[in-house]
C-alpha cells in the first residue's frame, strides 16, 4: 500500500489501540433494596443491550457490586438506568468512579 492509502485507512477506521483508548471501565456500587428484585438479571440485560461488558454480584452488606466496562455514551445511559433499576428495585444510592483495568472483559456476567 502506497503512503497516501495507509493514512486514509487510518483516519476513517482507525486503529485497534484508538478503539482500545476509548474503552472505559466504570466501578458501580448501589444500595437500597437492591438484592432479591432481579437486578443482578436486569443489570444483564441491560448491559448487553448497550453492547457494555463486565460484571455484576451482590456484596454481602445487600448493596450490588458492577463492573462495566465500554466507550462513555453508552456507560453514560447505563449509569442513568442503574439510578432506577428494574420495576422491583429501590435504589437510595449509586456511587461509580472510573478504574483502571488492565483486564478486557468479553461479554457481560452474574457473579455470586
């Protein structure tokens, strides 16, 4: 490939480490009646529907523990629905900070 097509190729597709640098890693931690309403299994759903990976389980003081990992826009809407959870739940609190993970989830799980 002569010089001029590879950085056309680069500018409109990027590269794999551009796609990688824009990958984030949120830490959720909510509380309220969070545990025995589905939200672990709701938490699921919706991550994947948001193309988002990671995990979820339940802390043995009945708050819920995420780790969700995907680009800004979409942690951004799944944060939004973390604050009200499925039909069942009653969140009272949802504390997130961005982490460092060196870990690249592939697909999003329930953890006990």
């Amino acid at each position: 490939m002569n010089q001029l097509i590879v950085g056309y190729y680069f500018r409109i597709y990027g590269t794999k480490k551009e796609k990688y640098d824009k990958l984030m890693t949120w830490e959720i931690v909510v509380t309220g009646k969070v545990q025995g309403v589905f939200f672990r299994a709701s938490t699921k759903a919706k991550a994947r529907e948001l193309g988002l990976n990671g995990w979820v389980r339940n802390h043995m003081n009945g708050s819920v523990i995420i780790k969700v990992q995907g680009e800004e826009s979409m942690l951004k809407s799944f944060l939004e629905w973390v604050h009200q959870g499925p039909e069942r739940a009653i969140v009272d609190q949802v504390r997130w900070d961005q982490v460092d993970e060196e870990e690249e989830y592939g697909d999003f799980e329930v953890r006990r």
